[in-house]
C-alpha cells in the first residue's frame, strides 16, 4: 500500500516519510486512535516506503519486488502479529501463522480492520480474539533465526492490546533489548489496554478522527451512496469509516424505524387510539433488544427534529430520508414538548429493558403523545 492510497491523514504521513528519510526510525512505534480511521493501513504504508528501494516524492514506487511482496502480504521481513483464536483438532495455543490465510483476506477485504469481518473469517462470530504468549515465542524465533533481505526486519502487530500478559511480558523482553535491524510498528484502538510497561517504550503517533467529507467521498466512492445520504450517514459515523459503513448496512432498520416513528406521531397527532393499538403490538413484536433500539431512536429524533425546529440544521444529525421528515414535522416539537417526548422514550425503554410488558409499555406512550402534540 502506498502513502498515496490512504485517504487524509496527511501530516502523519509527512511525519512518517520525515522518519525514513532522516533515518530516525524508532524501533517501536504506536499508531493509536479509534477504529476505522486507517491507522493499520498508515502502518502498511509506512513497511512498504521502508522497504521499498525506489523511493521518490515521499511514497514508496509500487512496482518494485518489494513492493509488490507487500501489496501481496508476503513480504519475506514483515511479519505480521495479530488476535487469533484456537485452531480446531490443533493442540497448543494458536499463533498468527496459524490464520495468516484469513489475515490476507482481511488486509485485502477490509483495510480499516473491521473486527466483526476478523472474527467471521475465523469462523466463529462469538469469538474474542486475543494475542497469546506463544505467539511472542515464534516472533522470537523468527527474528532470531530466519535470515532477511532488507535492512529492517519489521513486525507489524494489530492490536497489542489484546495481548494477554504473560504474552505482553515476553514482548517487553524484545522491546527492552532491540536488535538493531528490527522495526515493530504496533496499531492500537485502545491503547489505555495496553501493559503500562510497554506502553512508554512505544513511540506514539495519535490518528486523527476523518473530517466528514473524507466519509462521506468514500461511502460515494465506493458504495455508490447518493451525495445526500452520504453526507448524512458520514455526520452519525464520527470520523470512522467502519461506523460509517456499519451505519449504512443497518439502514435498512433505520428506515424501518423511521417509518414507526412516523406513524406514531401521525396517529397521535390524528387521535386515532385504535391505530395506536395496532402500532403498539407491531412494535413489541420486534422483541425486547429491537423495541430498546428503537425507543433510543425515537428519543434521538424527538431531540434533533427540537434543533431542527430552533432553525439550526447544520447542528443536526440526521440521514436524508430523516431530514426530509422533519421539513415538516419539525414545527410539532418545541420548548413545551421535547424534553416530556424525550423522557417517556426514555423511561420505555428502561422499563421494556426491565422486562415490562411491551405492548402495555407502548400503547402508554403511544396515548400520551396525544396529549404532547397538541
Ligand atoms: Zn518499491
């Protein structure tokens, strides 16, 4: 992967070409910053432009040997360290090498390292990964005894934190005597979980959340997401591309959602009791977890259709097909009404979470909003 791949990011980027190039590597480095914003592909890009021997205006060639061996994975000095789970009919702790196979994948299918897409490669969604100390002793062994090509031996870890410890303590014994020809480059979504110890002997570079527009091109780019419902979803998403994508696949129960909460506030507003009985048990057929979602949606509307009615549209979250509701229902929730709407969201669902009958739960809400809207 190339510098020039990688969206944003781009005084890391300078600072990482600033290392190479004044030869001030340091032999343990920490991208850290939360997930999906392409900390593991800076880390990839950053191996390659080290390796590479052809490098010119700040980005590795690409078409080197060397080059193309990273963009294939199997660049014979990088070694890549990453939470793995046991390996049916194998006994003994399982290593990295152990699922190098599904990490290809993963590098080449999701490269802003989506956990949900790691643990369904390793073919257990329950799973929790983690990095166990067998897998320092066989980076010790390679490092220690498999000849290399490049000058830089380079371990690239995703993850440390999910090392367990008598696995963080053996990689603290590499940390504390570095061989001169090897780089470990580690990328890390929480780093406050990582061992103290080894935490201040990490160089650490902090990865910036995206700007939603970065967001917002790419869900374009590479779903062909409409301009609106990009930019939409890309102001929900946080800066991180995995949020983003994640929210554009459960779209499909927003709008469901959206649809609920617009019937609701249709019957209510039309005082159509009835209707608000057959809307209630429709919702609490959605099962307990699906109605607490949903209570949580509609007190998020309730409170951004209020900004939104304050004529503050540039403050509000909401996706296109939300925004074109609330042109016209916006008007309903004001001063009076929105923290009453909020509160009785709110207390549903603690009380459906409770385990309160739902449908009982719903049509109480459902009646009072009569009274909020008028
Ligand atoms: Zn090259």
């Amino acid at each position: 992967m190339k510098f020039s791949e990688i969206p944003a990011h781009n005084s890391v980027k300078r600072q990482l070409v600033d290392m190479v190039d004044n030869e001030k590597i340091p032999h343990a480095l920490l991208f850290e910053g939360k997930s999906g914003i392409g900390k593991m592909m800076l880390a990839r890009a950053l191996a390659q432009y080290i390796h590479c021997p052809n490098r010119s205006n700040g980005d590795s060639c690409g078409i080197c040997p060397s080059c193309l061996q990273h963009q294939s994975f199997n660049h014979i000095d990088t070694h890549f360290s990453f939470p793995v789970i046991k390996v049916k009919n194998k006994s003994g702790a399982p290593v990295s090498d152990d699922w190098i196979d599904q990490w290809r994948q993963l590098l080449s299918d999701s490269p802003y390292m989506d956990m949900n897409t790691w643990v369904d490669l390793l073919g257990n969604p329950n799973a929790q990964p983690l990095i166990y100390v067998e897998e320092s002793s066989a980076l010790i062994h390679k490092l220690n005894f498999t000849s290399h090509a490049a000058r830089f031996k380079i371990v690239l870890m995703w993850l440390p934190e999910r090392m367990n410890e008598p696995s963080a303590n053996k990689l603290l014994k590499l940390l504390e005597e570095p061989h001169d020809d090897t780089l470990f480059i580690l990328v890390s979504n929480e780093p406050t979980k990582i061992l103290p110890t080894i935490y201040s002997r990490l160089q650490r570079i902090q990865v910036k959340r995206l700007d939603d527009n970065v967001i917002a091109q790419y869900l374009e780019r590479h779903f062909g997401v409409a301009t609106d419902q990009a930019q939409g979803i890309a102001r929900l998403a946080e800066g991180s591309i995995l949020e983003a994508t994640h929210r554009l696949s459960t779209s499909d129960e927003s709008k469901q959602f959206l649809e609920m909460f617009i019937s609701l506030m249709r019957f209510a507003y039309q005082k159509k009791v009835g209707e608000l009985r057959k809307w209630s048990n429709n919702v609490a057929e959605f099962g307990r977890e699906k109605c607490c979602r949903f209570m949580e949606y509609c007190e998020r509307l309730t409170g951004e259709n209020y900004i939104y009615n304050l004529r503050n549209p540039q403050l509000v979250a909401l996706d296109y097909e939300e925004s074109k509701f609330s042109t016209n229902f916006a008007r309903f929730i004001n001063e009076r009404n929105v923290e009453q709407l909020r509160r009785l969201f709110i207390e549903a669902r603690r009380d459906i979470a409770g385990n309160a009958n739902a449908k009982i739960v719903l049509f109480d809400i459902a009646v009072s909003i009569i009274l909020y809207l008028k």
